[in-house]
C-alpha cells in the first residue's frame, strides 16, 4: 500500500504543479486605430445597352402583314373609265416611290381594281392598264421594275359596296402589296 500511496502523492504533486505553476498573462486587446478612415469608391455599375437596330433590320423583324398595314405604301385612285395617273395621285406615287427607295429590298406586287360597271373581262383589261400605269410611273421615278409585279382584279374585290360615285371611286384604285421582304 506504500507503494500506491506513493504513486497516488506523485501524481497529485505533477498536478498541482501543472494547474498554478503556469498561470498566463492576461492579454489586453489593443483598440483599433480611430483616424484610419475607410475610404468608400464610388464604382458605377456598367449598363448594358440594347444594341439599336438599323430601320432596315426593323423592317426585317416585321411580319408581311404587319408591314401591309402600317400604310407605307398607300393606293391610288383614278376616274371612271382611266387609267393614267392623275395630278392628285402622283404624290402619294412619289412617297410609295420614295419608301421603295429607301427599302431597296422590297419588292411588291401591284393591283389594279376597277368599280363594278362593265363586263369582268373589260374590267380585268382596265385594272391591268391601272396597275401597269402605277408601275411605270413609279419606275420613272427610280425603282427598279424587277421589284414590282402587277395583277389585275377588275370588279372581283371591291373596297366597298354601293351603287353611287363615292363607293365607285374608291373601287377604282390601285394597291400596293409587300410580298417580299
């Protein structure tokens, strides 16, 4: 039992000896320095622009339809049993001709339409006269032919229906229809 006793006072002593011989220094946080200032960088977030199309890649994102009816090209209208182009019309010839111009891809087909007098296959003769005349002058001012095709309707589709001058004059027209872009 000495012998335990002896082991058990060494081990008691090594303890002891551990726990108070090594008491640490209590060490004091140092405080942070007060005249350091953060400086705050005004950083401007980059914007990302949506690139602007051209008006011709505009043109290209619009279906046939929806170019048709914007109204860039608008019809001509002519008198009862004519076809040439009347002094009143060939301004608006000059803005269709102007727009062809500028869209040089275009190309268009041209109808020509008459009011419901006459026989069909006089009609349909008058229309392709009516057509053909807007063609021609429209060529004369600067578009190039192979981009306009002509057909004729004569009395089959009219804009509107009646039996009196007004409703006659506005059958008796020519339209100008996008067909390729």
């Amino acid at each position: 039992m000495k012998k335990t006793t002896a082991i058990l006072l060494v081990l008691y002593l090594v303890i002891f000896f551990n726990t108070c011989a090594k008491k640490k220094p209590k060490v004091e946080p140092t405080p942070a320095k007060q005249d350091t200032a953060v400086e705050k960088v005004d950083e401007k977030t980059p914007v990302v622009e949506k690139p602007v199309l051209t008006e011709e890649e505009l043109i290209q994102k619009k279906s046939m339809d929806e170019l048709n009816k914007e109204g860039n090209l608008q019809r001509v209208y002519f008198e009862f049993d004519k076809y040439f182009i009347k002094d009143d019309m060939k301004p608006v010839l000059q803005k269709n001709a102007d727009w062809l111009m500028k869209y040089k891809t275009i190309e268009i087909i041209i109808e020509g339409h008459c009011d419901e007098r006459g026989t069909e296959e006089y009609n349909i003769a008058l229309g392709e006269k009516r057509a053909e005349s807007a063609k021609s002058y429209l060529t004369s001012l600067g578009v190039a032919a192979n981009r306009i095709k002509i057909v004729s309707f004569g009395k089959s589709r009219p804009l509107v229906n009646g039996v009196d001058e007004a409703t006659w004059y506005q059958n008796r027209r020519s339209e100008f229809i996008i067909i390729k872009k």
